[in-house]
C-alpha cells in the first residue's frame, strides 16, 4: 500500500476544504457510537486490525476479488453498516420504503468492502496499533495508530456500539476530528437530491465495481 493509495484514499474520505492539509495521511478505518466495555471494544479493533493486515500481507496471491471475499464477511461481522447507512443518507432515511433500505445498505456494504480490497491490497511494513481508549463524553473511543512504512504515524480513533450486546464499529474519524459519515452524509444528499434513491443504489454499486475492475487492471 503506497503512498499514492494512501491519498486517494483520504480524498475520498476528507471533506474537500481538508484535503490539502491531509493529503499524506493515511485511509481511516470505521468508528461506531454509543457506550462500550473496554475489552470488547478494543477487541473488535484489534480484531478487525489482524484481518486487514493479513489481507494486505496476501493481497499480491489474493487478487481484488479474493480481497474482497476475505473482508466482505469480518466487515459484515464488526462494522454496523445498518446504523452507518442509515446515517449516511440522513433525514431521507425515514421515507424510504424497507425494500430501498435493504437495497442502500447491500450496496453500501458492497462499496465499503471494494474500498478496503482495493486500497489495502499489499503490505510493506505498515503497523496497525490500537494504542488505549477513552470517555468520549458520549461512547467509548478506542485509541489506534497506523504507522507507515516510513514511520509516520497517523492517529485512528474507533467510537464503539453496543449493537445488542455486539460490539460493531459505526462511524469514521480521522485524526479524532473528521467523521466518515458526515462527508458521505453530504455526498449521498446530493446524489438524493439529483437521481433519488435508485441512482444512489446504482452509484454505489458502480463505485464498487469500478474499484475492483481498477485493481485487476493494474
């Protein structure tokens, strides 16, 4: 993973006024809300850290697709992509039919999992810690760094859900500041507003399969 994939990844996750500032930093990984116990927290990071590092290490034999087979279910599993979806889309959410919802949410899952096999696809040296956690006031934040392969350090910070007794990642920030799901929020809204629901399904899963056809060509 270089530093080229590195800033893409950032671009598409920063809101444009911060790009400039962040682009040498590194992708983010998934957050969630709510209140946690500190083990099972931290385990679920921990966790979620061990699969992506050794789909990084076998990425090259793995191919885009087999990436995306090894992480669809870990991210399935850790992520709440239910709460993440809804609260991407935001206030449409609630007129939406249960068929749309399930629709936004398979597509959702299929983008979140495309971008994690295409940009995390080989490993060379990069560290990834959880390094604490915290009250955050409003849930249980689990403390984490990813450490590049020059040594620079980027802080990841993971809000923990108690998705019914289940610890799951729900939101994004970088540098403890920048949710993920707010910069999408705006994204979808857009999107929304221009082709409605059945255009940001149809855009989603476009996105997921340009991402792995790109990384097949490379």
């Amino acid at each position: 993973m270089n530093s080229q994939k590195l800033r893409r990844i950032v671009a598409m996750i920063a809101p444009r006024a911060m790009r400039l500032v962040l682009a040498g930093c590194m992708v983010v990984l998934m957050l969630g809300t709510g209140h946690a116990q500190s083990s099972g927290a931290q385990g679920v990071v921990d966790h979620f850290y061990t699969v992506l590092l050794q789909a990084m290490k076998n990425g090259p034999a793995l191919g885009p697709r087999g990436r995306f087979q090894q992480l669809e279910p870990e991210i399935r599993a850790d992520f709440d992509l239910a709460s993440m979806t809804r609260l991407a889309v935001g206030a449409a959410w609630r007129h939406l039919s249960s068929d749309d919802r399930q629709r936004l949410r398979d597509a959702f899952t299929r983008y979140t999992t495309a971008t994690y096999a295409q940009n995390f696809d080989s490993w060379s040296g990069e560290k990834l810690e959880v390094t604490g956690q915290r009250d955050g006031g409003f849930g249980t934040i689990v403390e984490s760094r990813i450490v590049k392969s020059d040594g620079e350090p980027v802080q990841m910070d993971y809000l923990m859900h108690d998705n019914g007794g289940k610890w799951q990642i729900a939101d994004i920030y970088l540098t403890g500041t920048i949710s993920q799901l707010a910069n999408l929020r705006s994204q979808f809204s857009a999107i929304l507003a221009r082709d409605g629901v059945g255009g940001l399904i149809a855009s989603l899963n476009s996105k997921a399969d340009m991402l792995v056809a790109a990384a097949e060509t490379r």
